[in-house]
C-alpha cells in the first residue's frame, strides 16, 4: 500500500507544531532524534526490500533508486551528527542545518534563494512507494510474459494437428519415392 506523501507531511508538520501563532515547535534536537531514528530504521527495511529486486535485466528506474538512497543516507546521517552535537533543548541550533530541510523543506540555509521542495522527511516515504510501483510493474511484466508463454503452448498441439495430415502426406510421398 503506498503511503500518502502529503499526508505524511502533515502529520509530521502538526506532529513538530511548526505552524500556529503562538505555538511553541518541538522540533528540539531531542525530538527530531527520534524522528531521525525512525526515519533510520524505515531506511533499513527499504534496504532490505531492495535486496529483493532483482538487478537483472533491471528497468531504468532502479539505478536512479539507488543513487537517490544512497543521497538520502548521506544527508540523513548528516542531519544524525548535526542533532547529536546540538546542545540538548536549542532548537535555533538545528533550525537552518536541519529542521528547515527536513520538516519545512527549505534548503540552502536562512539566506537561501532555493524553491522550496517536498520535505527531506519523506524522502524514504517516496523511495518506498517508488519500490512498490517498480515491484508491481515487473511482476506484471513476468505474468504478461507467462501469459504469453502458455498461450503459445497451448497452441502447439493445435498446430500439430493441423500439420499432421501435410506431415503424413509428405511421409507418404517420400516413401513412395525411396521404394520406386
């Protein structure tokens, strides 16, 4: 079942209380912590699907997968060694190297001029719906293939058949001819 990107970003925007007036977030390096560990840990069960999918004959879609895993586990245990060096309780510490690109999506750093992009949180959500359409998309290539397969075997015989009369004439005729 894929999961609902935009969704996903607003529960974990409500969850970090990052909008409303006079809301105080919680995106304290300890809660984003955890997060990172969950964010973690679906990584690793992403990496043990992916073990899954053959890289044989693989379509054009499953090169680009792993590099963009291999990007996401590169920021994610930059954003892992940037909490864990955040003095515990300062959210301003992580605010631009962090929480902006993770839960707000803003890249680049408070002076940046990057468009926002969908938040780096769900990355490993939208890696893991790319898997499951991937997934789904070879299997019904292989049962479109076995389709086939036992389509044309089934019309051997039927051909056969058909043959055989042209088959048992040919015999005929050549033994006809080898006896003469």
């Amino acid at each position: 079942m894929p999961y609902d990107i935009a969704e996903t970003t607003r529960a974990l925007q409500t969850e970090f209380r990052l909008f409303g007036e006079g809301v105080t977030n919680r995106a304290t390096p300890e809660n984003v912590a955890v997060l990172l560990t969950a964010l973690a840990d679906l990584t690793r069960d992403l990496e043990i699907a992916r073990a899954t999918v053959s890289n044989w004959a693989p379509d054009a879609s499953v090169p680009r997968w792993d590099a963009d895993l291999e990007g996401w586990k590169t920021r994610l245990a930059a954003y892992v060694l940037q909490v864990s060096k955040a003095p515990p309780g300062d959210r301003q510490d992580i605010l631009w190297s962090v929480t902006a690109p993770l839960l707000l999506g803003l890249y680049g750093g408070e002076n940046s001029t990057l468009p926002q992009r969908p938040l780096d949180a769900v990355t490993p959500f939208m890696l893991a719906n790319q898997l499951e359409v991937s997934d789904a998309w070879r299997t019904a290539r292989w049962d479109a293939l076995l389709g086939d397969l036992e389509d044309g075997a089934r019309a051997i015989p039927s051909a056969a058949m058909s043959a055989l009369p042209w088959v048992a004439g040919a015999t005929v005729l050549a033994w006809i001819w080898w006896t003469r």
